[in-house]
C-alpha cells in the first residue's frame, strides 16, 4: 500500500492502464505537455509518447467524437473535460451517438470511452467551474455514471471504467483531489485515516462499478451520499454523535438498490446529502426508490440535503454549499434532537 492523494490515485490508475494495454490513448485540453489543470495527467506524455497522450483545440464535441471514433476501431479511449462545465458542447455527441452505440447497432459495436469530468465545488470557481451535472447523464441510457469520495475508490473505479466496454461517466470531485473536507468553509483538508493521503494499492486492481459502500454502520438513521458530501456527513453525525449508517452510493448508473435498501429497512430513518442543485437532483431519484421499495419500514420522511435552485455563486460559495451546519439542521428534525 502507498499513501496518496486522490490525484495521485487517478494518476496511478491512468499510467497502469496506459502500461497494460496499448489501446489505450488519453485525449483532452491540456493533458499532455501541462498534465492537465489539476495535474492528474502529470508525466504521462513524457512517458507514453503524443501518440497516446495527445492535446487537443478546445472543443468539447470535437473531442467526444474523436474518442467515439477511435473506440469503434478498437482503441480504449480516456477523455479529460477539463470542468464537467464545459461539457455541454459535447452533450449531443454523448447521448445522440455515444450511449447508443451498442443498442443502435444491435450489440455489433461497443464504445469502451471513459469520459473524466472534474465536478462541484469548493474552489471559489463561480457558476461555470462548480457544476455537478451527475443527474443529467444518469437519465440517459447507456452510459454508466460514476463518482468517487477517496484515493482507493478513485483508482479502483478508474481501472474498472476504462476497462469496461461500455462508456462511462466518471465525476472527480475536485475539492477531494488534495484530500477531503469535512464541510466547515475556510478550513484546510483533513486526513484520510490520520494521514493527508489515502491507502492506496501501488498495483492494479479494480472497484466494481454497480457496488455502493457502507462506509460506517449504524442503527438510528441510514445517510447517503456520495463525492464530496461523504465526508460532509461524516462529520455531522460526529458533531451529534448520531448512530448513523452513511452509504457512499459510488456509482450512480448502475445503482446498488439492495444495498442502500437495506440498510433503510434496518434504520427506518433515511437522510440524502448531495451538492448538486435540488430541484432534478439525483437525490430526487434515490428517494423515489426508497419510498418504493422500503415505505412500510420508514419511520419519518425522507430528508434531503442539497445545494440551492441557482447557479452556483462565487462570492457566497458556502451560504450555498450544503455544509455541516445544514446536515446537522435535518438530522436533528428527523431525529427529534433539540
């Protein structure tokens, strides 16, 4: 085991795969000579040649469908959207031709493209740096969607997107890339396990995409999350001392339904905590599976803890994040705490 941050992770990962297969090439703004704006690219180019890492024009289209190309001639392609902001221009390539490849075609093609997004908040990047368009791609069939909250999970789920021979979504939340947060605004990252850097394999191995994890058992409340916001509600069930069950749900498309309700049914209480806007949000559709298939064993309403309906502010960037203080407001209503 190696102690790294979630860049590094991602770093890892990136290099195992390039080392591993051949067909493997990483394509995106930047990437190359600069090794990308958060550095998660860094030496790649040096190592594999332009031929496999190559810097493209600022074209988020253009870039989607040259990686739709060369997955259809047998190459596995890595693209870095350097904000998952600036991934509308590339929205038609993605849902029109990429999620539909192997449905149109039949299942005579497949596109194994992993598409890297840096997502959320954190660093006062105002409304066209901050975005977590997770909802939006989850209502599309065909492509997976995935996210991240620590080194190992990052790593592991990169290895299994890139090697999945379906495209995948894959949201890095960027206020994790240094280490996590616990939600109090101006404070710096706290540590993975004691440490500023995660336990992370050196090697290759693989997290299952479709897997959620229970990253600390409980009985009085179950609270799901995932990116950013796992770390969040650590830290307000800590500040309560709540016996809660927090559920990083990892992936988002496939989702781990048994998981999430089971632990429901065990608890009888559930809280969902993400960052991006209410209204649409992916919480919306988590909570709608939960009434399903666990009504008879809630005992209160379902919370939800989101960011606000507006474009995410620069200047008051944590009276909009869905912080601490917010987290602890809901479990003490749900809950009945003073």
């Amino acid at each position: 085991m190696a102690q790294m941050t979630m860049t590094q992770s991602l770093n890892s990962a990136l290099n195992l795969c390039l080392e591993k297969d051949p067909g493997v090439v990483v394509l995106g703004e930047d990437v190359g000579f600069f090794g990308g704006v958060f550095r998660v690219t860094d030496g790649l180019q040096a190592k594999y040649g332009e031929h496999r890492v190559l810097d493209t024009p600022i074209s988020e289209g253009g870039i989607i469908a040259a990686a739709i190309g060369m997955a259809l001639n047998g190459l596995r392609p890595v693209v870095e959207i350097q904000f998952a902001d600036y991934i509308y221009p590339g929205y038609d390539q993605i849902v029109s031709e990429l999620a539909r490849i192997r449905y149109r075609s039949g299942g005579a093609f497949n596109a194994p493209v992993t598409i890297r997004a840096p997502c959320g908040g954190g660093i006062r990047g105002g409304q066209t740096h901050s975005q977590s368009p997770e909802a939006i791609f989850a209502h599309i069939c065909g492509i997976k969607v995935v996210m991240p909250s620590n080194p190992y999970d990052a790593k592991g789920l990169l290895i299994a997107a890139i090697e999945d021979d379906d495209p995948v979504l894959f949201l890095e939340p960027k206020r994790l890339y240094n280490g996590p947060f616990d939600g109090d605004p101006g404070k710096p990252s706290v540590a993975w396990n004691g440490h500023p850097k995660g336990e992370v394999p050196e090697g290759h191995y693989t997290v299952p995409i479709g897997s959620a994890e229970i990253v600390r058992t409980g009985a009085q409340v179950t609270i799901i999350s995932y990116g950013t916001m796992v770390h969040v509600v650590e830290a307000a069930a800590r500040s309560l001392n709540v016996d809660a069950e927090i559920i990083d749900v990892r992936s988002m498309v496939p989702l781990d339904v048994e998981t999430l309700c089971a632990s429901v049914d065990k608890t009888g209480r559930c809280l969902i905590a993400h960052e991006a806007t209410r209204f649409g949000g992916f919480g919306a559709e988590l909570m709608a599976t939960i009434q399903e298939r666990c009504f008879w064993n809630l005992e209160a309403p379902i919370e939800r803890v989101c960011g606000w309906d507006t474009p995410y502010p620069h200047a008051f960037e944590w009276d909009y994040f869905p912080g601490k203080d917010r987290v602890v407001v809901a479990l003490k209503t749900m809950l009945g705490l003073p």
